[in-house]
C-alpha cells in the first residue's frame, strides 16, 4: 500500500489557529491522537458558526457528526501553534464533508490530514434536512 505524501497549505482554502496546551501531550511527549480530532471539531465548528451562518446553539437546524478520520504523518507537541486547513471535499443535499490538515508552527507540510462529515438534521427529530441555502452557498466557496 502506498502512503499519500503530506498536503501542503496551498491545498486548502479556510485557515484556524489553535494553541496546543500543556495537556494536549501524552506520555510520549505529543499530542495524543485523539486531540487531533479536536482540532478538526474546533476548526470546522469554528468555521460553520462564524463563516457558514449556522446557529448550532439555537437554531431549528443543526449538525451532527457521521463521519471522521485522521492519518498521521508528523507529531506536534507543546507549546507548538496549530493551524488547521480547511477545504469542502463533497457537498450532498443533507451533507457535507469537510478535508482538513494540521500544520504545525509555520511549516508548509501537512502533520495529519483527515476528514469531517457534517449531516444537517432538524433539531425537533434530528432528522436529516437539506443544507440551508445560505450556508450551501457559503460552503461552495470553500
């Protein structure tokens, strides 16, 4: 099996900064893999509160997460800076797919990469509904 070389920051078009912390680190002195998966949830929260016009806190639709992967290529550690790139890899009706990278401190070079799906779901039944037209909009722009 070949392994997909790192993406670079040119690839992706929605930028997130994140500050690792102190407990972000493992035993191995790194950050845990499971907060990498963090860094995703914050960036693409962050992105669909601020860009997307999603009221995720109150309003009649919101996300959920169906889907969300990661593949390492280099560690990151404290009190290392984070930003994650953000692209839109799949736009459904209901459903998005968010591809994301962490980049750590100012390298050009991806330390993971992963992805995120988003279903839109009626808060009332958590049902899936269409992506609102504002925020479909929005994100074929990303």
């Amino acid at each position: 099996m070949t392994r997909p070389k790192p993406g670079s920051r040119a690839e992706y078009r929605y930028f997130h900064l994140i500050t690792t912390r102190w407990m972000d680190n493992d035993v191995f002195r790194h950050v845990n893999n499971v907060v990498y998966f963090s860094f995703f949830d914050t960036a693409v929260t962050y992105w669909e509160l601020m860009e997307g016009g999603v009221d995720l806190v109150d309003g009649d639709v919101h996300c959920v997460v169906a889907e969300v992967a990661c593949r390492y290529h280099a560690s990151v550690a404290f009190p290392d800076k984070i930003t994650v790139g953000l692209r839109v890899a799949r736009l459904g009706t209901s459903s998005v797919r968010y591809e994301l990278a962490i980049f750590r401190n100012d390298e050009d070079m991806a330390s993971a990469e992963g992805h995120f799906v988003h279903v839109f779901v009626r808060r009332a039944d958590q049902r899936p509904v269409p992506i609102p037209p504002t925020t479909r909009a929005r994100l074929e722009q990303v």
